[in-house]
C-alpha cells in the first residue's frame, strides 16, 4: 500500500514539475520515467520518456548511480557550506 502511495506522490511532484520539463531533467531515475510511461496517455510525452529511458540503459552512468554520484556531492557540498 505505502509504494502505491509512494507512486502517487512522486507522480504528483513530477506533474506539478512539468512532465516533459521533468523527462529533459539530466538526474531523472529509471523509475520514475517508468512511473511516467505507465500513467500518461500523452504520445509526445510517452516517446520522450521511452527515448530517454533507452539512452539511460545504453549510459548506465547516466542513471541512478549517476544521481547518487550527484546527491552524494551535492551533500558533501551543503554540509561544507553549512559549517560554523
């Protein structure tokens, strides 16, 4: 029940981002382009997430090792910035 809420929110928040602002984002996980393929009817926005889900499997940098990479500098960044 949690993860089909967990869904539902995720689904939400990359709505209210913009779908197609939300696919071009570089850091877009493998599940949430799932996410967004299972609950669209809109052609434009399912051949974009499709293309970019592809070029992800071919770049698997790119994808969710590739965003906690990022997250993980990005923390080590905000923790340094946050010291007294």
């Amino acid at each position: 029940m949690s993860s089909i809420l967990d869904d539902q929110l995720r689904l939400m928040a990359l709505k209210q981002y913009g779908l197609i602002k939300s696919i071009k984002t570089p850091d877009i996980s493998k599940a949430d382009l799932i996410l967004i393929l299972k609950n669209t009817e809109n052609e434009t926005i399912k051949q974009l997430a499709t293309e970019k889900l592809q070029y992800l499997k071919s770049h698997p940098r790119l994808g969710w090792a590739g965003s906690l990479a990022r997250a993980n500098r990005l923390g080590s960044f905000h923790s340094e910035s946050t010291k007294d």
